[in-house]
C-alpha cells in the first residue's frame, strides 16, 4: 500500500476531499447561508481556493500568522480572524493585513476594541468587527444578548472601527438556545440604530443542522473539508467521506494480540474529543489504538490482530484538524494514486 | 512579565536547564550508570553538547531524522536509536548515518534484524544492535529472557551486525522486575558465548530509583532537562526545577471565574499523562487550565480567578517532550534575561 512513501505519512485523498467541498457547498447555498471555511484544517493556500472557487465568501483564520501564510500566494481575497487580538506586535501586523486583504476580526471585551481602535483610528477604512457571542460553548464572547449590544454600541462610536455583525462558536446541539441569543442580540443592536450584517454561526458536528439557526446568515467550518472519527462517531460522514488519513507501518508485533505502528502522538497527536483509542483503522474496526507516545501506536485486539512487522494500514485519525499541524508536508492523492507532496504554509503559526 | 516577547511562546530557563543536567549527571556518576540522554526532549543540539560534556556517553533518538538533526552541527558522535528500523529508504538513511557517527540499534523482531544486516553486510564496520526487551510496558520489546537469547543469537550470527546488549523502556516503577528480566536474559546470552556490553534502562519518572536496576550499565532519560508537571506530580522534582514554560496572554476574561488564554492545543498539546487539567499555573496553584482547543486554554477557578484580559501568565505543561514539537523555535531565558530565539532542529522528526 503506497509502496513508494516512507511512513507515517499524512494522505489527503482530493477526490474525497473535493466531494466534501462541493456537498457542503451546496447545502449552505440551499440554505441561504454564506459559507467561510476555517482553514485551520488544511492550512493550505490551495485548498482554500478550491473552497472560494465552489462557492465560498471567504475564509476564516484563528491566528494572524495563519492569515498572513494563507495569502502569501495570492488568489484570497476575504478573511475574518475569530479571535481577539491584543497587544503591539499582533495590532501591527494586523494593520498591515488590512491593507492586502478585505479583513474583519471578532472581539468580545473592551480593552480588546480600545486596542484595534487605536491601531486603525489612522487606517484609509475602518476595520469590521464582529461582536464574539458564547452561546453556549464557555469559551470566549460576552455572556449576554445585552452585552453583545453594549459592545456593538462601542464598537460604533469608537474611530478607526466598524460594527459588522454577530459571531459565535456553539457548543454542538444547541441550535434553538443559539437562535435565541443571536436573535435577541441582533434585535437589542438594531433597535440602537446599527445594522447587523452578518451573524456568523459554525462548527462541524451541527454543520446538517445549520438550518435550525435562521437568523445566522454565515456559517463557518473546518473538518468538513477532510472529516475525521469524530465526525464519523457523531454521524456527520461516513468513513469514505474521510480524506485524511494517516498511513503507518507495523514496527513492531510482540504478541498475537498487540501490534506497534510508527505513528505516535507526534502524528495523531493525543486528541480524544471524547472518543476511546486514538483513531480508527480502515478496513479493520476490530483493532483498537489504545495507547500512543510520540512515535508509537499501540494497537490491540481480543482476537489476534493478524497484524504483522512490516505491514501498512491506514488510520482515521479523531481529530483531522491537529494532524496537519504536526508535518511540514503532506501527501495528495487520488484512491490510489499519488499526486504529490503538498507542503503546509500554515502549520504551526500560532501568533 | 516579558513583555518584549509575542505570546504564545515556549521558554526555556538555561540556569535551570544546567542544574538538572549536572544534577542527574552526578547521580548517574555516583551509582556507576553511563547518561545517554535522549533529545526527544529538547531536539536541540546545543542543549545535547550541554549535556555531552557535562558527562554524558552519547544521545539517544527515537528516529533517522533526530539523528541527522543532531549531527548537522557536528559534535555529536555517538547515537543510539531505540527504534526499530524497517523498509529500504529508512535502512538506506541508517548506513549513511552509521558513515558519520558511533551508531547502533534497538530491534525486536527477527524481520526487523534482517533487513538491518542485508543493509549492512557490505558496510566496512558492523552495525551494533541492541535487544529491545518488554519488561511491562506493553509496547515494543521481545516479552521473555528467553526470546531475548534467540534474538541475540539471531544478531551475533548474521552478517553486518554485532550484538551489543539489552535494551528496555520500563513501566514506572518496576525495578524488581527489570532487574530479574536483564539478569535472566543476560545470563542466558553470555552463558550462550555473547558479552552483553551494555544494558540500557531508562525513563524520567524512575530517574531517583535508577540505581535499583543494578544489572543495568546505561540509562537513557530526557524529560529530566527540562522537567515538567507530570514529573512534579510524581514527586520526581519541584516547580522550581521546571526549566520549560509557556508564556501566555489573558484574550477574554468573560465571567469572573473563567478566562481565555492564547495557548491551547496547538502548544500545550492535549496529552494528559493521567492528570487533570492542562498545566500548572505558575504562581496560582487556585486556577486550572480546564479544556483546550487549538488556540484556546480556559482557565476556570472556584473563586474569581484575578485574571485580565492583557495580562500574562507562566505554564509548567504537563508533558514538556511534546511541547517542543509544536513549535518551530524557543525563547532562552536565565530568570527574568532574554537570550535569545533558538530554533528545534529536530522538531517534526518523524521518519
């Protein structure tokens, strides 16, 4: 299997890849929803083109540094930063951006907006933000529809700033509790005399029921791009629709019943998202990945593995979007055809 | 607190860094046990030569690619690699490393030993091999004293190869039973007309009990140089003796008991090592970083946490290995002094 390729290797089936793409595409345009793939699962210049070519408004970064990799071949045009930025070096590159790319960012308190107001008071335009609102996922974002509006109202008043919209991270499964807060939010900040031009929803495990949250009007995503175990376990894909995928070798078979592959957490890093083992192995649902340092994998069986030093086999790891953090490179392919190495410009930005 | 650094970063105290290298040096030199560390740790040559003339014998690799890392300065001449070596590009690399360094082996299977001494026959030296030996870590290693005398055997016989010695990665806390299965299997080799020239033990968390494994010539050992939470957990070092911390910056503080800081996954990594939480606060034993994803750490606390939004904070990580991973450079400190970015050679290594 991929004779050709040193292990553990990191594959990227584009046919699958592609599907995926053009399938969510379609239900966002079904929907009338905006779609702006978080890019933080491939980290690829090209394949977020692929994503704005099929239909895509723009794409979504977390870090400055990712944003600053992805447009450093040219060709994207559109990007919001869901995260709060602070601090000198980050607001100067920020500024910098701006002027490249059509940029919006998300900010949730006010020492965050004075920053970015003080940074673009001096900007030729007004750089967008969009209000963070935690729906339910207790991370980042004001607690509050009426905090959002307080926000929004300082957004709008304050220089070099201008108030874009809504923006939340839910937690999976609560479509009806984010409606509520989006909604009411939208209403509090219209009625003080700004409009909200966009309310920006995401996450892959609701991304079929992005339709029960009317009043987003974008919504973002990831995984879907390559889907993952944690997708398959929560019924999002099916196994075929899994375009990542780790190929490893069996270094090491001790016992009838346990196996060792040279791909460690270094790889398939130790994300479990609440699942058990460390990733599924394609074709054998039997095994079970039980264990893992850096560059091992213990695979286990009740009944022997059948396993054996030298074979390859192929994982869905649980997490698509952390393994391509780990590799400068990955391989592209096409079932069983090997297209090439594809470099990954923005793994590891983490500023 | 550093405030001319970006956040997140890695930082690496050199004064704290030295003191465990000398420190473990001279235990090692008391009880009459050869040091070869391993740099999984650090993956930094400099910090190898560090301990190389602080005493050590050589360094050890868990794959081809640290090793080239590590020699691409020079000064670094002697190498192990505790890792079984398969397929014909990764044997192709190790006859061409073992033409620049003092190289030797682990192998625990007999398809693994073959391909080492076909690749090997024709090299102008032998290739010393070690008998990797499962002593109750249930990862890789021949699981009896008996089968480690086959294997011995198979290696003393074989073209391009000579038999070193044993080799183990202990669970934690089993020297008896390490003691009785290298004594066993020593006995077995050398009664069978073998020297068993070195028997190498290893592991952080049994790094004080080294010496109740007296059958053992050698311990490899790496998270010891930096140190790290789940070592401080078990009782093997202080927070004092932790050399590496992230920095990180308070991004949201959006209710009085939880914050949001700007490392998450992507640097602190999701390993566990059977703790809760995700690192130690320095400083604030009260707060727990309590969920991670990529690029957001939620810190939680029962009081209000005293945490806000710009301020900065210290991380001992629960897993310091894994840490250096993730990014493509540290920051070296002594105390409250910057000296400076050093690249990770060896970051990424996994062929």
């Amino acid at each position: 299997m991929f004779a050709e390729l040193d292990t553990p290797s990191v594959l990227i089936d584009m046919d699958i890849t592609e599907n995926n793409v053009i399938k969510y595409q379609k239900y966002c345009d079904r929907n009338n929803l905006e779609l702006r793939p978080h890019i933080k699962t491939h980290k690829i210049p090209a394949i977020a083109k692929l994503q704005l070519s099929s239909g895509a408004v723009g794409i979504t970064c977390q870090k400055i540094s990712e944003a600053e990799a992805m447009i450093s071949e040219g060709g994207i045009e559109d990007i919001l930063i869901t995260y709060n930025i602070l601090g000198p070096a980050k607001l100067l590159r920020l500024r910098k951006l701006a002027d490249k790319v059509n940029l919006s960012v998300v900010a949730d308190n006010s020492e965050c907006i004075r920053g970015l107001s003080e940074t673009f008071a001096t900007a030729s335009r007004p750089l967008p933000v969009l209000v963070e609102c935690d729906t339910g996922s207790e991370r980042c974002g004001v607690t509050s529809p009426e905090a959002a509006a307080v926000l929004a109202a300082e957004i709008g008043c304050l220089p070099g700033l201008t108030f874009k919209g809504l923006m939340t991270y839910p937690a999976a499964g609560q479509g009806k509790k984010i409606q509520e807060f989006l909604e009411s939010a939208k209403f509090l900040i219209e009625d003080a005399g700004q409009s909200v031009l966009v309310v920006s929803s995401g996450g892959s495990p609701d991304m079929w029921k992005a339709d029960m949250v009317p009043v987003a009007t974008e919504y973002r995503i990831g995984t879907y791009v390559y889907n993952d175990r944690s997708l398959q376990s929560r019924g999002v894909c099916g196994w075929a629709d899994c375009a990542l995928t780790v190929l490893a070798t069996v270094v090491s078979a001790p016992t009838k019943n346990r196996a060792i592959i040279d791909a460690g957490s270094k790889v398939l890093t130790s994300d479990l998202f609440g699942l058990t083992g460390h990733g599924h192995v394609l074709g054998q649902p039997d095994l079970k990945i039980d264990n893992l340092s850096e560059e091992h994998g213990r695979i286990i069986s009740e009944s022997p593995t059948g396993l054996f030093v030298g074979q390859r086999i192929r994982i869905v790891p649980n997490h698509a979007c952390v393994v391509t953090n780990m590799l400068d490179s990955v391989i592209l392919v096409r079932g069983k055809k090997i297209l090439g190495l594809q470099k990954i410009p923005a793994r590891g930005k983490v500023w």
